[in-house]
C-alpha cells in the first residue's frame, strides 16, 4: 500500500494580472526540489506532494487559498512572489496556525504583529533596497526620481530609499503615475534634472513604456534608470525591451559564484525551464529544502513545525540557510540571502553583470 503522502500547500502567481514568468520560476523550483526529495526517500518514507494553488497576484484569492490548504490538513504553506499577496497569505497563516515559509516576497512588514508562525527566504526590502541605493550613491547619483505606482509594497520602497538617502545628501522626487502619463514623466525628469529614475511601476506595463519612452527622449539620453524590485530578471523583459532593456541595475538574490550544489540545480532548472533559471527559481527550491529537512526531523505537526524555524540549518543553493530574528522584521528571517546589483549587458542582453556586491 502506497504510503500517505505529505503535502505542502504552494501559492504561485501563474495567471495575469500576477506575473506569470515569475510565477514559473517559482513553480519549477518547488517541483524540481520535491522530486529531488522523494528520489532520496521522501518524508521518512513517505512521498511529498505540492498542493498547487493559483494567486493570480490576488491577496483576496490568496487568502481564500490558504483556508481552503488549511482545510486539506497540508504540513506547511510555502512559495508567493508578490509581497502585498504574500502579506495577505501570511497574516492568514498565521491566525489559522499554519507554517508558511515565504519564498520570494520581500516586504518588511510580512505580518501586522511578530508571528511564529511564518519564516522567509528573500531578503527583506529594506535590506535590498539600502543596497541598491548605496550602489546609486557610488555610481554619484545625488538626484533620483522615482516613477511609483500606488501599493503597500512601492510606497515602502519609496520610503525606505528616501530615509537611506536623504541624510547623505541625495534628494528623492517621486512621479506619482496616477497622476502621470508617460510623457509627463519624461517631462518631470527633465524639470528635476534627476540623474538617475528608478521604475517602482509593474511589469509589463507600466515599465516597459516608461522605459521606451525615456531610452527615446533625446534630453534624457544621460539618465540611468534602475530596476531594484527586478523586473530585468526574466527574460520576457530582454524580449519586450530588446537593447532598451539592457544597463538597467536591478537586485538579484544570487552569490557571485554558485556552490557545487547551486551548480547542478541550476544545471536541472535550466532543462526545466528551457532558459537561464532566475534567482525566484532558486528561492523555490530552497524553500522545499528547508521545509523537508523540518518535516523529515521534526515530524508533520504544524506546531512542531513553527516551532523548528530557530534549528533549521540547510545547505542551500545559495549558501547556508538559518532563521532568526532581524530587528524591525515580525517574522523569522533567512539572515541574510546573497544581494547583487546586476544588469543586462548592452553588447550581449542575455549576460548578466555584476555591478555591485
């Protein structure tokens, strides 16, 4: 008789308006680690199984998926990418009691109070975004104008590159795109003399036409433009954008060099996924690594479970993965994912290169 399996409750963003690449990339880390597992003998034996659900970047639907996972007794909530989904998923998990390991969503305030109940692998935004902004900084941008679109998730962006910046001389102007159409952008940036633009807007739009449009406005020929939430990443941006899309610095959760393991994970995912996996791709393998080693050590019980997140220690992918509690973060913390500030390479767009560490 074939053993019950164990089942882990995926939130994936595979339907527009959720960014359906990212959602992929994700999904095919989750699947490719699940099948690693049960190739090394599963759960003590018993198979793990992914209980796939679509967020389409809904927090509505989100929720409504973590009750109805919580009612198919999974062990464990795992994946999201987009952080105000992955919020609402979290606040959800953690009043039904059940552990979600969050894989991809960066923002700080991951749950209203501190929960015990949900850990992550990304790295919080304003760990990320202190970074890229102080890659900004050396690059000598003092004038930085931000093309925001309204969400928790921009607005704490915006918030954290102007608390970062600001007493170290640099000012911050943010182009509201509520009220702004493309042009007006370009006009705003002329107007403020900015040197660098930053796209906290969605992909594809309004970001791909905000940057044909600045890439096609004479005036704004020496204006940078960066990415930090990512959105270069995948290779649908290389293939909206073609050479308009290369030198733009986004932030990637990547180490300068692959271990022996990261390196045939990514060798696998890449077969997969018929291209270069993204580091999304990485965040769900690593998040089913780290969910197997609890359930195989510590048993199925959810609050076992919750209660493991101190004692994880897992080789990853990407480095040594161990939780712990970071200062302004109300749940358990990866401390800390690798952090680069990459772009595509004018002379060859599907190159990445290391700009910042």
């Amino acid at each position: 008789m074939q053993p019950r399996p164990v089942q882990i409750g995926a939130l994936v963003p595979l339907t527009p308006p959720g960014w359906v690449e990212a959602g992929r990339h994700l999904l095919a880390g989750l699947e490719l680690a699940v099948r690693d597992v049960n190739a090394g003998g599963g759960i003590v034996g018993r198979p793990l199984e992914l209980v796939v659900r679509d967020t389409a970047a809904d927090p509505e639907r989100a929720v409504a998926a973590v009750d109805e996972l919580a009612g198919l007794d999974v062990a464990a909530l795992a994946g999201e990418y987009h952080s105000v989904v992955a919020r609402a998923a979290a606040v959800r998990a953690d009043a039904l009691r059940v552990p979600f390991l969050c894989s991809s969503a960066v923002l700080d305030a991951l749950t209203e109070a501190p929960t015990e109940w949900v850990a992550r692998l990304a790295p919080a935004q304003s760990r990320g975004w202190r970074i890229d902004a102080d890659f900004l900084l050396a690059a000598g941008h003092s004038r930085i104008a931000v093309a925001a679109e309204p969400s928790v998730y921009w607005a704490s962006g915006a918030r954290i590159l102007r608390d970062h910046l600001a007493p170290r001389g640099a000012t911050v102007t943010e182009l509201d795109l509520r009220a702004l159409a493309v042009t007006g952008v370009c006009e705003r940036l002329v107007d403020t003399r900015a040197s660098a633009l930053l796209l906290l807007a969605g992909h594809p739009e309004p970001a791909v036409s905000i940057v044909r449009s600045v890439r096609g406005d004479q005036r704004l020929a020496g204006i940078m433009i960066g990415a930090p939430a990512g959105q270069p990443e995948f290779a649908e941006w290389a293939t909206s954008l073609g050479d308009d899309g290369a030198a733009i610095p986004f932030l990637r959760y990547l180490p300068e060099r692959l271990s022996p393991l990261g390196a045939r994970i990514e060798t696998a995912l890449r077969e997969r996924l018929a291209r270069a996996p993204s580091f999304v791709a990485f965040e769900g393998y690593d998040t089913v690594l780290v969910l197997a080693d609890v359930l195989r050590s510590h048993g199925t019980d959810r609050a076992i479970t919750a209660e493991a997140w101190p004692r994880v220690a897992v080789e990853g992918t990407r480095g040594p993965i161990r939780f712990s509690r970071a200062p302004g973060i109300s749940v358990w913390q990866w401390a800390w994912a690798p952090i680069q500030v990459v772009d595509r390479d004018p002379a060859q767009p599907d190159r990445v290169r290391i700009l910042h560490t």
